[in-house]
C-alpha cells in the first residue's frame, strides 16, 4: 500500500515559495513507506517536521494538495472485481446522491462528471470493490437501490489491468 498525496495542476502563479516546492517534489510519488514518513521528509529536506506538517496542512487549506490518503492495491488484497459504476442521476441532486454513494464502504470514490449526449448519458462516477464480477454486480444493485427513483440508467465499466497510478508531476 502506498501514501499518496494527491495535487492538483498548479501553474507558475500558485504562489508557492521554495521550501513548499521542496515539499512537492519529495512527496509528489507519495510518501517515504517507513514510520514516521514526516520526520523522513524533513531531515531529507532539512527543516523540523513540524514545519512539513504545518506547511502541508497550509497547502491542503489553500487546495494545493487535494488529499493525503492511503493508496492500496486492490489486486493485491484479493479485490479482482473492480468495476466504475457510471449512472444517470438528476444533475439538480448530483451532489446529494453522490454523497451518499460515496459514504458506501465498498466504494473507494465518487464524483461528478459531465454528460456526452447523446452517447454518454451518465453523470455520476462510483467505484466499487468487490472479490469477483458476481460480488461486484451485488453491491452495483445496493447502489440502484439507494438511487432509487432517481437513477435513469447505469453499467459497470470492469477493470481489464492495473494501470500505475500517479498524481502531477512538478
């Protein structure tokens, strides 16, 4: 399992100083995998961790950094059913709906995305988890179940392989 911290694309304006540059790119492919990763990153830097922690959550306040989460691979614990769930759900409560799916155990993200019309109906983006396609498709109908009334149409879009997951570069 990995630590990612997630960026958004900065540009040359986003104000960042150097030390905070410095941050960036000692975290940028995640965080060093040992006990204490914020005391690693400061004495690789030399400056107090501390001073990382606060600047972190400086950057995070100003949404520099999106998130500071674990990363786990799937795969590897046995989930071999992954599938982004895509669904068609009024605009006018995607952010109600999207809350709720997203507070699911068994989905590890959920968000907004626009429509294609005519060929891409679907607004609402969830990812599920499951050991196998069978589980998976048991959790995709808890998920029209919530939706209720609300859900126009859905499918499950399967993972074929693993692609390597990385966030912005600097």
């Amino acid at each position: 399992m990995d630590v990612a911290v997630e960026y958004k694309l900065l540009s040359d304006e986003a104000g960042l100083d150097e030390i905070e540059r410095k941050i960036i790119y000692a975290t940028q492919a995640g965080l060093p995998l040992v006990a204490r990763p914020y005391d690693a990153i400061a004495e690789q830097l030399g400056i107090s961790m501390q001073e990382v922690v606060s600047r972190l959550r400086r950057m995070l306040q100003r949404g520099i950094i999106r998130r500071i989460a674990a990363v786990p691979n799937h795969y590897a614990l046995g989930y071999k059913g992954n599938g982004m769930t895509v669904w068609d759900v009024p605009d006018d409560k995607i952010t109600e709906l999207g809350q709720q799916v997203g507070e699911l155990d068994f989905v590890s993200h959920c968000y907004h995305r626009p429509r294609i019309m005519p060929d891409w109906p679907y607004n609402l983006f969830a990812m599920v988890h499951a050991h196998n396609r069978e589980e998976a498709m048991v959790l995709v109908t808890k998920i029209a179940a919530l939706l209720g009334e609300n859900e126009s149409g859905h499918d499950v879009l399967f993972s074929q392989r693993i692609l390597k997951k990385t966030g912005m570069r600097l």
